[in-house]
C-alpha cells in the first residue's frame, strides 16, 4: 500500500484532505469571482485560519449575486419600467438646478452624480425632520389615517408590538375603507411579522408580500442581501423615510431600558414619485405583479410655495450597476469645504470613504465623527475602532455617543447638503443591502440636523488621539483581526 493510500485509508485523514481541497477551489473562486480586493483578502485570510468554517462562512454569505439570474431578472424590469420617466429627468433637473443654485452652493458636481448615475432627478419639496419614534409614529398615523387611495410600506424591520399593531389596525381600518394596501417586508429582518401580522393583514385585503421568503435562515445565503429600505407612500403626494424601522424600541417612553436616537424626513413633492418607483420596482420583483404609470400612483402635485429643499432619493443594492450612495457619500465629503457631520451606528469604511475624510480633515476642514459608544454588535464595535487611531491623527474629532444607542444615518456637508435615509456607513450598506437616502439641497435642513447634531454630541464622549494610542496591545490586535474579516460579515 502506497504511503497516499496508507494516509487516506484513516477516516479522520481523508475528511481533512477534503476539507483543504474544498478550501483551495473556494479559495480560487474567491480570487475569480469577488470584486473588491479587501473583500478578497478578508476571505482568503479566514479560510487560511479556518479552512472548515471560512468555505461555509464564503458559500453561505458570499456569493455575488450581483450576478446571479436573480438580480439579472430585476434589473431588465427596472429598465423597461423607468423608461416611462428617465426621458424627462435629466431636462427637467438641469432646469431647476438652474433656478436654485443658491441652494446648492458649490455641489453641483454631487447633483450631477446622481443624474448621471441613476437618473435621480431633482425635486422641489417641503422636508419635515422627525427626531426618534416619538415624532415619527404619531404624524405616520395621521398621514395613514388620511389616505384616499393607497399606501404602500416598504420596511426592513415591522414588529409585532405596540407600534406595529397600531399601525396594522390603521391599515386593516384603511383597506376595509377601499384604500389599496400593498406591503413589502424583509423576510430575515421581520421574522415575526409574517406569524401573525401578515396573516391578519391579508385577511383583510393588504397585499403583503416579502423581500425573498427566508425559509432556513441559518442556511440561506439571500439573507445576505436584505431590503434595508424604510418607506411610505401614501396616495402618492406623502413619503416617508429615514432610520427608524416599526418597532417599539424607537419610542422613548420610560418603558424601554435603552435610549434610542434615530431620524426620518417626511416628504411632500415630487420626491415622493421617487419612492414610488422603486417601491414600485421592487413590488415588481416580489409580487411579480408591474403596475403601470397612471395618474392614482404618480399624481400630479400643487406647487411647494415656499419649498424647503431640493431633494434627490437616492437608492443603491445588488441589483444598480454602481454603488450610488456610496459614490454620493464619497463626493460630497471630497467637495466639502468648510465642515463634514457623519452620524451613523455602523462604521466600517471602505478605503475611498476612508480616504476622503482624512483628506477633508488633513486640509483644514472641521471634520466630525458620531458613533455609538456601545452598538448592538461588539463586534461591529471592535472593527470600527481599528480606523480611530488613523482617523484622529488626521484630525478627525470622534465623538462616542453615552446617552444610549444611536442609530441615525444622518451626514451634513457645509451649508446646504444633508443626507437622511437608511444606509450605515459601512460594506454591507454600501454593497450588500438595498439602501435608500434622501439627499437635500438648501440651508434650512442642513441646519436643523446640524442642531441635532450638536445637541447629540453634548452626550457623547470626545476621543483623545494621545489616550487612544496608549490602548493595549492585545486590544488593538483584536481590532485589526475584527477589522479584517468585517467584509465578509
């Protein structure tokens, strides 16, 4: 007997040597197939370390469906579907960024973007900030309470609990009225929504319908791909969106143990038939059901006689040929020049993310950072502190947030740019997730949220650059081994 087959004749030899073959053709498609080079490596690196585990870890979560006949099949009906509405968006746009460049100030290149990129037209509107479930939930019930026509919901987490009770009997009140209900959730982010909620919803003419059905969600690799998205629409003219998901703990009451701080903007404009679309594309995709342009969906809106901002919504998922929030976020913080206020729960850049900050702070600008000082993940939290040393020297101020949780996805740049929606800063939100952000144009938006953000900082706790070097060694180590395999989760 051969020494190969000597080896191979023990079961325990033979498993592991299949094993290692498994992880070199994983780790040649991982070379193939993945894009981003620090994707690359942070995979490679955790088959090498865990051969077992990094080849589960790679097929389960990994694989690129931005290829995938899946994403293929939405992306021929979202271009058959925007056809109706592109022709005009760019004339349009060019005209009403002509009589409004004050307040767009220097970012025309930001505007032109978004044009260009995805044909995110701009739009006159009247924005209405909303800070934490408290504002929120009280003027959605309202607005749900008054729809004639439709409503249409398009959200990542919808609970069953106080809140998303209360808005499932505004709904069933609403359709039992002869309003058209339609519903979209996350079938990972919602898990108990389509127990019980949905059932009874449908039961009363809601069309609900999720974002893929998880059945194995521990073996599902499409919950990779989640509909982060928070939207509503209602008869067309009202849209909502923003961080905050149907859920109890956004309402600070007294009842719940942690404080949680989170924006949304409501929308009055033609913004508004920006979130019809691509509710409308994706209701496409899950309901397989192509609703066509008509005068109930897209409506024509009275004038905004006194419009707060401009806005443009701007989307991105697996399904865009781009990463358009990122590419936004990247060139509005590259454009700054006086002063960049990033809020975000999640803080895992990439390098031209990255790159821009230090950039803006290297040369002058007044840059800050607000994150949790705990989040909900501690291992998000580890892979967001590796980036604070090189963040700090640049001259970034970091701020950590102590009141309780922060999940706002907010940024504001100078005088008239300001950013609210759905999108973390961080892989998943830029490459993974279906994101959506309203990008607004104007002073007085850009102030309110450049308001909140200073009263947000009176409770968090400001890095000091000299006190973080002096962290231990092995706590640093342990950040830059989260940092490291933080793409591939």
């Amino acid at each position: 007997m051969s020494y190969l087959q000597e080896l191979l004749s023990d079961p325990k030899t033979f498993f592991w040597v299949f094993v290692y073959l498994i992880a070199l053709f994983t780790a040649i498609r991982v070379i193939m197939d993945t894009h981003s080079s620090t994707k690359t490596a942070a995979y490679i690196l955790l088959i090498l370390l865990l051969p077992l585990i990094g080849t589960i870890v790679y097929f389960t979560f990994g694989v690129n469906y931005r290829k995938a006949r899946l994403y293929q099949q939405k992306q021929v009906g979202n271009e058959h579907f925007f056809d109706e509405l592109k022709q005009n968006i760019v004339t349009d746009s060019a005209q009403l960024v002509s009589d409004n460049r004050e307040l767009i100030g220097h970012h025309i290149d930001l505007v032109n973007l978004l044009i260009k990129d995805s044909y995110n037209k701009v739009t006159k509107n009247k924005v209405s900030l909303l800070v934490n479930g408290e504002q929120k939930f009280p003027e959605v019930a309202r607005c749900l309470k008054a729809a004639r026509n439709h409503i249409h919901i398009e959200y990542y987490i919808f609970e069953n609990s106080g809140i998303g009770n209360s808005i499932k009997d505004i709904l069933i009140e609403r359709a039992n009225a002869g309003v058209t209900v339609r519903v979209i959730y996350d079938a990972f982010g919602s898990l108990g929504f389509r127990k019980n909620v949905k059932l009874e919803l449908e039961s009363h003419g809601v069309i609900v319908k999720p974002f893929y059905q998880v059945r194995f969600p521990v073996l599902a690799s499409r919950i990779n791909y989640r509909d982060h998205r928070k939207i509503i629409v209602i008869d067309g003219s009202i849209g909502f969106t923003g961080g905050i998901n149907i859920s109890d703990r956004y309402v600070n009451s007294g009842s719940n143990q942690l404080y949680w701080r989170d924006t949304h903007v409501k929308l009055e404009g033609e913004a508004v038939h920006s979130l019809q679309y691509h509710f409308l594309s994706n209701w496409a995709f899950c309901a397989d059901e192509r609703l066509p342009f008509s005068k109930a969906l897209f409506p024509a809106l009275p004038s905004v006689p006194a419009h707060d901002e401009l806005v443009q919504i701007v989307c991105s998922g697996p399904d865009h040929k781009r990463a358009s929030i990122m590419f936004a976020y990247f060139t509005a913080i590259s454009m700054a020049q006086k002063n960049v206020f990033i809020t975000t729960p999640y803080f895992i850049p990439n390098e031209s993310i990255l790159s821009a900050i230090k950039k803006a702070a290297l040369s002058g600008k007044d840059v800050r950072l607000l994150v949790p000082y705990t989040s909900d993940s501690r291992f998000v939290d580890a892979a967001s502190r590796f980036y604070f040393a090189d963040l700090l020297e640049a001259g970034v101020k970091i701020y950590r947030y102590k009141k309780g949780f922060i999940h706002s996805k907010t940024m504001v740049v100078d005088e008239h740019v300001s950013f609210v929606g759905t999108a973390n800063m961080d892989y998943r939100s830029f490459e993974m997730n279906f994101e959506v952000n309203a990008v607004m144009y104007g002073k007085k938006m850009n102030g309110k949220l450049t308001d909140e953000f200073y009263k947000d900082i009176e409770h968090s706790e400001i890095l000091d650059v000299n006190e973080w070097r002096d962290r231990s060694a092995f706590i640093t180590f342990l950040d830059s081994v989260a940092r490291i395999i933080s793409p591939v989760l």
